[in-house]
C-alpha cells in the first residue's frame, strides 16, 4: 500500500492523465462576434450552445465581443488555426481586394474561408400606425430616428436621398435604444433599423403599441442594390401581411488554417442543430441553404465536404 509522499504522486499523474485525455477530445474555437448589446451577441452565444450540445463536448467556443465586423476580418493576420468570425460577405470581398478600409492587404485575408450563413442585417423602417405613413413618399416632414453610427443609420440615410426625400425628413439625432420609448411617447413618428427578425426593438415596440412596417417597391430595392427580403406576415403583432424590405447577408467565416475534421464537424453541428435553435429564437428560421449563394470566397474544404455529403447543389 502506498502512504505519504507515495500516495500523492499517483493521485497527481492519474489527475495528469485525466487532463490530458479530456484535452486530447475537444477541441476549443474562439468565436468572434459582435458588441454584447447586439442581437448578433446573442446569436453567437446561442451558436457556441448548440455547439458544445451538438458535438457532444467535442467543441467549445469561447464567445469574444467585437467593436464590428471590419475588426473581426482584420483579425484573421494574427488569429491562430481556430479563429471564427461573423461578417457580411461584401467585407471579404473587400478585404480580398485590398480596397478601402483593407488597404494593408494583409495575404492572410487570402486564406478566409466560408462556412454557414447566419442571419442577415434586415431593415425595418418602423411608424406608428397612427402617423398616416403608408409609403417613403408619406414620410416628408415626419420625425424619424434612425440611430447613428451604426450599418443601419447609415442605409436608412442612404435610402432617403435615394428616394428624393434628403432635406425632407426630420432626422432625430438620438442613439437607436431610444426609439421604443420615444415612439410610444409619441415624440417620433418612426425609426429605422437593421437586425435579424424578429428584431427584438420591434418587438418590443409592437407590445401594446399599432405598428405599421413599410415595404420597398421593386424599383426601390433595385435602386439599394442590397438583396431583397421578404418579412413574413405575422412575424410581428398586428403586421398581417407580408413586408418587402432589404437585407445585408451574414456569415461565419474561419480560416484554411483550421484543420478539415474541425470545419467539418462545426458545419455540420450548426445545420444539425439549426432547427432547435429556431424553436427557440425565431431568428434562425430564416436562415436557409439558399444563402450559401451569398456567402463570398471559397468555402473551408472541412465545410465544403459536409455540403457534397449531403446532397447540397453548392454554388461556383
């Protein structure tokens, strides 16, 4: 029988083994998101859930907050082989050019690789029913906050002087977490504002309060040369019918240094998993195979692999 320092040692090497075998099984990602007030936030932890239930432990992701999409791609020149990273599609395509804000060119950004699609930026131009606004025309000297900083106040700027109304609309220079409030006050008589749907403000703003959600022609979505998105009827109180509106794709993304079994195996867990997490936030019904279509670059050969398995017709 072993006693004193005897009886230490082994109980320490058999704890060393232990460790060791439970490392050798898993397999932790970082996962790089956005800011934590963000309904992206949320979704990157529903994600990293879903995961570690999906893959049975096999991988963990540890959630990082993000100041924006621009820093997550950035990251990949001095991120290891188990960095993911949420993006719109239109940023690698920028990143792989060298243009605008990736003027550095990193030859990293050459090595981006795609792996689902998550949801995407959706706009949602919000009025009180009792505001008289039927279409963009109707909005002329209404009060409209539409946030700043942000990728929606900078759409919604944008599709006002697209539609003739620069100049024409009273914009309320306030940050966006104080549209709810303000527009059942009755101080605005709208706001703007992109998030995946159901997007939580809207919710929020829709309890106890008739909303009227706008929709875009064809021609004025042809004119925002975003992609076009159609809200379902009933996805908030009182919107009985369907609303046209603009999105802006989203994606997970990794890089050719993550090994083939580990994209692999991430892939096919999020699409595994994808209908409980839309029991659970409506969010991710919207999330289909068909926006793989959007996703820009090459897909990582691990995600690509799970895709032929199952039958998917992938797009060049």
């Amino acid at each position: 029988m072993l006693r004193g320092s005897g009886f230490k040692f082994l109980v320490l090497a058999l704890g060393l083994l232990c460790g060791v075998g439970a490392a050798v099984g898993e397999t932790r990602i970082t996962y790089k998101s956005a800011k934590s007030t963000s309904s992206y936030y949320q979704m990157a932890v529903q994600i990293a859930e879903a995961i570690k239930a999906g893959s049975g432990g096999a991988i963990i992701a540890t959630v990082e907050e993000s100041q924006g999409s621009v820093q997550n791609v950035k990251e990949v020149a001095n991120r290891g082989a188990n960095y993911v990273f949420t993006t719109p599609p239109a940023l690698i395509k920028l990143a792989q050019a060298g243009a605008k804000m990736f003027k550095d060119a990193n030859p990293k950004y050459q090595e981006i690789r795609g792996l689902f699609p998550i949801p995407s930026l959706t706009m949602h131009f919000v009025l009180r029913a009792d505001a008289g606004v039927t279409s963009f025309a109707d909005l002329e000297g209404k009060k409209l906050l539409i946030g700043k900083g942000s990728f929606g106040a900078r759409e919604a700027a944008k599709y006002l002087e697209l539609f003739g109304l620069k100049g024409k609309v009273d914009l309320v220079d306030v940050e966006l977490n104080a549209a709810v409030a303000a527009l059942k006050n009755g101080q605005i008589d709208g706001f703007a504002t992109a998030g995946s749907y159901p997007a939580p403000n809207v919710i929020e703003a829709a309890a106890g309060s008739k909303l009227r959600l706008l929709s875009l022609s064809e021609e004025q979505v042809a004119q925002t040369k975003r992609t076009r998105l159609v809200i379902p009827a009933g996805t908030y109180p009182g919107i009985d019918e369907d609303v046209v509106t603009t999105s802006l794709p989203v994606a997970a993304y990794t890089t050719a240094a993550m090994d083939e079994e580990t994209a692999y195996l991430l892939t096919r867990t999020f699409w595994q998993q994808k209908q409980k997490l839309g029991k659970e936030n409506a969010w991710w019904n919207a999330v289909t195979l068909e926006g793989l279509g959007s996703m820009a670059g090459q897909l990582h050969p691990g995600a690509r692999r799970y895709y032929l398995e199952t039958g998917v017709a992938l797009p060049e």
